[in-house]
C-alpha cells in the first residue's frame, strides 16, 4: 500500500466529533483538493461554503432527516451544483469525495449527508442564501473523532468480477 490508497482505507463515516477546532490551514487545503476533482468539459459547476457559525450549524441539523448530529460538529461544508450543466451531480460528487479524503489525510473524520433529491435541498440553499442556479449537492460536517470504530467492508469476491459476470 501506499499513502494515497492507505488513505482512502482507512476513511469511514463519523457521526460524533470532538468540539476542537479544525485549523483553517486544513480547511483550506481540503477545499483546494476538493476543486481538484475531475469535471466534465473542466465546467467546475460547484459551490462550496464553510459553515463553523453553532446557531447555523443547528438549523441545518434540525431541517436534515439523517443529519442531526451536523448540530454537534465543528463543521460543515456544503456542496451545491449549478442545476443547468448537465454532469453536475457527478461533477459534485467527485468534489464531495475530493474533500473528505483530503480531510481524512490530516486526520478529520467526516460524513457525507445526502442534498440530492432531498426534500430539504431548497431550504437549506435558501438559509444559506445561495443563488438559485445551484442546488445542494452534498453535507459534508467534519472533526476529530470523539471514538473510533471501523465499518466492516464487503469481501471482494462479493463485489468484483471479471470480463464477465457469471451467476453462481
């Protein structure tokens, strides 16, 4: 193995961090890799916003239907895509992935919540103010750990092929 693939193993979805900040310079370099991702045409449709602001990040939480723990993180980053272009969501969930590994590589754990197709999606672009052209892609709310548990993953016999499919 090497650092990328070490990396991306070693992610996993967390639900409750610890109140410490995450640093800035962190923050940063996550959205950076985040706006790395591929893209169709190199169009880049997305929109990503920062949410540390408690009041925020609980109105958030409450209007989310699996999100009510983004209440008790340090933060939350959003993902919106512009509605027009056709590979948006493609294009946004490449970023979302960008972002959470890149926060997994300086050790903030994370979990990606739904905006796709939820119901929720126009109300929070509104409170967030977003312009109308996007949509919410993804939830993205970040930390340290506040315990550690490791998700069991499906054998690869169970999940890979090769060539051709076969029934068993």
């Amino acid at each position: 193995m090497n650092i990328v693939t070490t990396v991306i193993k070693s992610r996993h979805s967390v639900r409750k961090f610890k109140p410490d900040p995450v640093d800035d310079l962190v923050i940063r370099d996550a959205l950076e890799c985040a706006a790395h991702a591929p893209t169709a045409m190199n169009l880049q449709p997305w929109l990503f916003g920062v949410i540390k602001n408690k009041d925020m990040l609980g109105k958030i939480a409450r209007i989310t239907d699996h999100g009510k723990f983004i209440a008790d993180a340090p933060l939350c980053f959003t993902v919106f895509g512009e509605k027009k272009e056709k590979y948006y969501l493609e294009d946004c969930c490449a970023a979302t992935e960008n972002l959470i590994l890149a926060l997994q590589a300086h050790g903030v754990n994370s979990c990606w919540v739904a905006g796709e197709k939820k119901p929720y999606a126009e109300t929070i672009r509104s409170l967030l103010g977003v312009p109308e052209k996007y949509t919410l892609v993804s939830l993205v709310p970040a930390g340290y750990p506040s315990e550690m548990t490791i998700a069991q993953k499906k054998e690869m016999k169970h999940i890979v092929f090769f060539e051709e499919f076969k029934k068993e």
